[in-house]
C-alpha cells in the first residue's frame, strides 16, 4: 500500500527515552539538586593536553563513559583538524557546541547493532562521534578526500574506535556496495540531492539521518517528488537535545523502500 502524504512528511517533537532522561539529568544539574559527576581523568596523552576547553554540562550528560574519547577528539579537531584546514579556526570556540554535542544526540535514532553508513565524513562528523556512543555499531566512514580521510585514519588509530572503517570515494561509487542499516549525513548536500545518494548506501528498509537547520521543512518540502519516486516512507523531522542543548538538532529522517532497496544485504 502507498503510504499517504501525511505518512511520508511528518513533522514530530522527538524526544525519546534517552531523551527525557538527558532532559531530566539536565534540570538537575541546572537546580543544583545533582552536581555533575567528576571529570573522568582518562584523556588520552598528546593532542589532548594542548587543548584546554573543558567539555560543557551537557557535554558529561550526552557522552556519559564515552567523554574522554570525545574530549580527545575535541582536542584533534581543533589542533591537527584546523590546522589542516579541514575545521575554520573560528570553530574551535564552538567544538562542543556546535560539533560534537550537534552531532550526539543523533545516537538517540541509532540502534545499538548494525551497519552505519556516515556519507560524507569530512573530519569524522557525525560517523567518529556516533562510534563512540555506540561501539556495537559498525560504521563506516564515506568521504572522497585524501586529505580527510588521512586526518580520519588518525583519529581512529589515537582514539582507538575499533568499530570503524573508512571507504575512501564518493557515494555515487558505492551504489549497493555497503547496504547499511542506517545511512547519517550532515553538510553534505541539499537533500533533493542528498536523497538518492543516501539511499544508494542503505539496505532496503533502511534508515536515512540527514542532519539539517532550521530550513529542513523547506528542505522536504523541495525533496518531496524524490522521496516519492523512492518510495520513501515515514518521512519526518525530528527536534533532538531539547532542554539539554541551547541549539537543539534538527535532523530529517525517512525509511528507504523495503522492496526495491538498490542495496544488497
Ligand atoms: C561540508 S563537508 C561536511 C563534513 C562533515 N559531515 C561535517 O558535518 O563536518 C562535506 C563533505 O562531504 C563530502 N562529499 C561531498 N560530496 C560527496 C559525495 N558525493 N560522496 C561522498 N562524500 C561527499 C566532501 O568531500 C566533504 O568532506
């Protein structure tokens, strides 16, 4: 059965399970009545130490055991990662912010097993994040460039994130070849465009997560005749961090055909 108009573009107000806990966690700390829990010491050496931005409130609420991993990350991005050129120099202010927590509070649509595609990686975001939260996933990391996915190799080596491979190529190359059960971009392209490049990574039935701001609906809305030419269901935006980050994350998310899938499994 065709799903309706209404099923394939629907905007919720998500804030799931983990969700209300961070929520609650947040207003704790925020009234004073739960101070938050001490600074885990075990930062890896190196990068690191020459970056001195403590992680935020949200930072311990959103990553739990995985800050140290994010705090090192952190740290990369902003040394080796700006220096390179693949990070403005005036983000490093926002890593947090505007970067890791942006891209964390996706872990609340990814399942705890599987396959994540992450198209489009650049220097490893949302993919290097989402690994650390979910280190029973496998994800791989989609990106093109020499220079980024040298940049991701290291991250993965110093941050140790045994559940991640990089696939150095375009999307457009690896039609059917990684069938993932749920396919992440942020920055990467409209999503008119993004949609089918999306799609060519997932199994069928699987799920995209594009990453958007504030112009998503227009951004269905301009997608809507390719959604629907690949049958794309369940279609719906998502608010994420609400009450735990000042700028909630706005990501659009659809299931791929289950029937005529280009991936195989
Ligand atoms: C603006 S960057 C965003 C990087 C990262 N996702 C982020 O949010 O910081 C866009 C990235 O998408 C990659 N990219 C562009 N077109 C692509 C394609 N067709 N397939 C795979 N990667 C692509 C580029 O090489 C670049 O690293």
């Amino acid at each position: 059965m065709r799903p309706s108009r209404a099923d394939r573009c629907r905007v919720v107000k998500q804030r799931g399970t983990r969700g209300e806990e961070l929520k609650l966690a947040a207003d704790r700390i925020r009234s004073g009545s739960q101070s938050p829990q001490p600074r885990p010491n075990a930062v890896p050496a190196g990068p690191a130490a020459s970056f001195s931005q403590a992680p935020p409130d949200a930072a311990r609420l959103v990553f739990g055991h995985a800050l140290p991993t994010a705090e090192a990350y952190a740290a990369l991005l902003a040394g080796p990662g700006v220096e390179r050129g693949l990070i403005g120099p005036d983000e490093t202010a926002r890593i947090w912010d505007r970067h890791l927590l942006n891209c964390a509070v996706v872990a609340e649509l990814v399942p705890d097993r599987g396959v994540l595609a992450d198209l489009g990686s650049g220097a490893g975001l949302p993919g290097l994040v989402l690994a650390m939260l979910r280190p029973q996933v496998d994800v791989v990391l989609v990106e093109p460039m020499a220079r980024r996915t040298a940049f991701l190799a290291e991250c993965v080596h110093d941050l140790g994130l045994a559940n991640v491979r990089i696939e150095r190529g375009r999307a457009e190359e690896l039609v059917g070849k990684i069938g993932a059960d749920v396919v992440t971009a942020r920055a990467v392209a409209r999503l008119e465009r993004l949609v089918p490049l999306a799609v060519g990574l997932a199994r069928p039935g699987g799920q995209i997560l594009a990453i958007k701001g504030a112009g998503a609906a227009g951004e269905v809305a301009e997608a809507e005749p390719v959604l629907r030419r690949l049958r794309a269901t369940q279609v719906t935006i998502a608010r994420l961090g609400d009450g735990v980050l000042d700028q909630p994350t706005t990501v659009v998310s659809f299931l791929t055909d289950q029937n005529t899938g280009r991936a195989p499994r």
